[in-house]
C-alpha cells in the first residue's frame, strides 16, 4: 500500500448555478478562476496486475462566496464555497 499526498491546483473552465427550472443565467463572477487544494490518497495493489486507488481532496482557498452574504455581520459559518472531491479507481496494468 501507498500514500499520495499533496497540493493540486485547478482553473476554472465554466462554472454556473442551476435549479429544478435548470441555468440561471443571472450570475456573474460566481466562482474564482483558481483552485489550490490538498490531496490525500491512498493505492492497494490487490494482485501484481490490479489496483485500487481512493482520493480525496479538498481546496484550501474558498472558490466563491456565500449566497446569503448579504450582511456586515461576522458568522462563522459563512466561510465561502470549497471544492470536495472523492475518487475511486480501479486501475488494471496490460
């Protein structure tokens, strides 16, 4: 078994909100154009030709800002949007 760890990066490339109606088309400058992240993961190698790899990785920096942002009042649990993200792979050596 092995670890991967470490700081990824990521530009956005679109970014938009939706609801049952589908786009809203009304929403500028939602998201921030970079991602910095950390990235934890870990491969088990099952037999000499298969392996199993989990990640997970989330940003460090908000990507965006609360919707309801909407007062000057401090709540600490407005902190912004992040990026989370989990992955499995199943990885198979020809």
């Amino acid at each position: 078994m092995a670890s991967v760890n470490g700081i990824i990066t990521g530009k956005i490339i679109t970014g938009y909100y939706n609801d049952s109606y589908g786009k809203i088309n009304n929403t500028n400058s939602l998201f921030s154009n970079y991602d910095l992240g950390a990235l934890l993961g870990i491969n088990y190698i099952i037999t000499n030709k298969i392996s199993l790899n989990s990640r997970i990785s989330n940003s460090i920096l908000p990507i965006g800002a609360e919707d309801n942002n909407l007062s000057n009042v401090y709540n600490s649990s407005r902190k912004g949007k992040y990026n989370s993200v989990i992955s499995f792979t199943l990885n198979y050596k020809i």
